[in-house]
C-alpha cells in the first residue's frame, strides 16, 4: 500500500476479476455519440456512499498513502492538506521515480476535469484519464474485485475532498515493464458486494479488493508479476526514508503467523506492536488499518488463517542474506 499499497507498491499483481461499475450503469460507447453520453455520466451522490467512501479511502484502500505528500521518514502518513495532491514514492528498490498522480477535484493540476467514466476506467481496466496503460503499481487488478457500491463509494468520496494545487510529473516507466502491461478489456457484468455473513468471504474480498495485502506481502520480479508458489509469504524488501525492512509471511506456516491468535492480530493492527511488544515498521500502514471496524479485522484474520502455508522465513531481527526462494536479500534469506 502503501504501506499495504503505497509500498506495497514493489509487487503488484493478482488475481483479476470481472465485473463493472461502468458496464452497470452506462454501456462502452460504440459511436460518437454514444462517447459524448458516457461524458455525461454521473454517479449518484448520497450520504451513504460518502461515508462509506470515506471509511474505504482511508482506512481500507489507504488511497492516500500513495496520492499525497507523505512524512515518509517518521510517520509515513499524509502531510496534513496534502491528501489526494498526489506525491512520489522514495523507494530505494526502484531504479527511477514513482509519482502517483493529484486525484483532488483541483481543475488545473488534479482530477478536476475527470469524469466519472474515466475515473471507472482507471479502476476497473487500467486506462488513465488520457488513454495511457497504468502500470500495477496502482492496484487495478485488484480493484477491479471491487463491487460496484464500493467502488462508487470511493469516487464519490474522492470527488468530495478539497482541491490541493500540486503538479505531478508523469512516471517514466521503463520500456521492459511498459511493453508488458496492457489495458484489461471492459468487464462483463456487475460486481456484486460479497457476503458479509460469512467471515473467510467477506476477509477475501477486503485482502484481494481493497486493502491490497498481497502487494506487499508477495515477492515479485522485475515487471512486478508475483512470484509463483509465494503469494502471502513475506520477504518484500522496502527501502526508503523508513529504513530497511521485509514485508512478513502471512501464512499460517510456522515461519509465518501460525502463532497468531485473532486478539493478537487484532492488537498488533490497533497498536503497530507485535504481541503489544516488538514495533512494526511504518511503512505497514497500521496506522490506517486500526481504525478499521472489528468485524472487517476479524474477517480479514479468518481469511489469512485459510490461506496455504508457505515455508518462508523472514525475519528482520537477523543480517541480510540472498534468498534463492524469492530471489531477494532479506533476514534468514539463507535459511530458505
């Protein structure tokens, strides 16, 4: 992110599904026409959606942990007056700049102009404002999980914030990763909201739709694709401002969180303490997280328990050494 997304952001990339926000509410244009009707398209504005869209942009998506002007070397949280102002990403990993876009209603440098459609199409396919490719390090393959509700939610609420004046310049991606990624085709049908009665269900669908644990809990290669066999393992290097650290192993494997318990998840998320003692490093974005609800937290321990266990020891206590599993440099990487 992020912190789950923010940096979470060195390996983006997961299981895609269907499904449309855009295909419910408005067709894809097939005329001049028909364009010039998608333009106009509103989504509807109303309470609910702006408080649920406030409680998914910050304390789930953590969308502006990347899309603002971050404290990356003591808090790693938003410069207040800064959220949505877009930012760039001081990940020492990553060869060149990350620049996360302004996604305030500001009109000259931010997402003013934008339509609904076109923030849609950033979300669900991974097509900018302009018709560019995004790359994954912002999370459409996985917001495209979303259901539609939610989904408007966020662009209702994002619409809703004061305007910041920042101009963000353009990422240069590399050719290598540019020719690899390609916009994902229009969805099919409409994404239904999942059942919240059932807990590993509902846990599913805020890990791989939302909170994006796997961006920074699964290694990846060089055009940010996970690597096979590994999803939820740890052993992510994140370097910048914050230190050196290795996202953990998720697993219910020994090497992994086995030893959890719901109540020391759901304390070592509301505290930024593992077992109320060992601090997490804050580029794991706690700090958001724990405001979210118990039953979101709850379900999102009781999906991590279902996951397959991977034997992959991480542990930032212990001298960096090469992993030939993920293939990275981390502590215990030769115990692998």
């Amino acid at each position: 992110m992020k912190r789950t997304r923010a940096f979470v952001l060195s390996a983006l990339l997961f299981a895609v599904a269907a499904g449309s926000l855009l295909s419910q509410y408005s067709p894809q244009p097939q005329s001049a026409a028909a364009s010039q009707r998608a333009k106009k398209f509103t989504i509807q504005r109303t309470p609910a959606r702006l408080a649920r869209g406030k409680y998914l942009v910050h304390y789930v998506a953590d969308c502006f942990g990347c899309h603002s002007q971050v404290d990356w070397k003591n808090t790693v949280m938003p410069i207040p007056g800064t959220e949505g102002g877009g930012g760039e990403i001081p990940d020492d990993n990553i060869p060149f700049k990350v620049y996360p876009p302004n996604i305030s209603p500001d009109l000259e440098t931010g997402a003013g102009n934008w339509t609904d459609d076109q923030f849609i199409r950033a979300l669900r396919q991974g097509i900018g404002n302009d018709g560019r490719t995004l790359m994954p390090f912002m999370p459409y393959l996985i917001f495209r999980n979303m259901s539609d509700e939610d989904l408007a939610s966020i662009i209702v609420y994002i619409r809703s914030i004061p305007p910041v004046r920042h101009k963000v310049p353009l990422t240069a991606w590399p050719k290598q990763i540019t020719d690899h990624w390609k916009p994902l085709p229009p969805p099919s049908a409409p994404v239904p909201p999942p059942d919240s009665s059932n807990p590993v269900k509902r846990g599913d669908y805020l890990v791989n739709a939302l909170a994006d644990c796997s961006g920074c809990h699964t290694p990846s290669n060089a055009v940010f694709e996970p690597l096979p066999g590994l999803n939820f393992s740890g052993g992510l290097m994140l370097h910048g401002p914050w230190g050196k650290v290795s996202s953990a192993n998720l697993t219910p494997d020994p090497s992994g969180i086995i030893h959890y318990d719901e109540k020391m998840f759901l304390q070592t998320v509301r505290t930024g303490k593992v077992g109320g003692v060992r601090p997490l490093n804050n580029i794991m974005p706690w700090q958001h997280f724990r405001h979210m609800t118990d039953a979101d937290l709850k379900a999102i321990f009781a999906y991590l328990r279902t996951l397959k266990p991977v034997q992959h020891r991480v542990d930032n206590t212990e001298p960096l050494t090469n992993c030939k599993l993920c293939r990275g440099l981390h502590g215990y990487g030769d115990r692998n």
